[in-house]
C-alpha cells in the first residue's frame, strides 16, 4: 500500500527540519504575512531568522 500524505500536513524534509506549530492572534498573521509579502520574504526564513537572533540574545544574557 502506497504511503499517501495526509491533507493539511507538511512534506517530509530532507534536511533534518521539524515542524513547529504556534497559535498567534489573527491581526498579527495578516500583518506579519502582509509584511513578508511586501518584502518579498517567505514567513519561514523570517521566523527561523527570529528564533536564531532570540537564542543568541539569550546566550549572551546568560553568559553575563
């Protein structure tokens, strides 16, 4: 039997990457995907780019 992707569920990623699921009030998705648009960047590498800016702010906080 063939392995059929579920609706509504990512692909598979060949590089090791996991899905990461958070809830975030409506106005903030549409202004954020809005602004994404405008720039011409795709939410995921914003993201992505937030959370390794945030871990390095807090090694450093934690280093002090």
């Amino acid at each position: 039997m063939e392995d059929k992707k579920k609706p509504g569920r990512p692909s598979t990623n060949k590089d090791d990457s996991i899905f990461v699921r958070a809830r975030v009030p409506r106005e903030i998705h549409k202004a954020f995907k809005l602004a994404c648009t405008e720039d011409d960047l795709v939410m995921e590498d914003v993201i992505k780019d937030l959370i390794k800016e945030w871990l390095t702010k807090r090694g450093k906080k934690n280093s002090a």
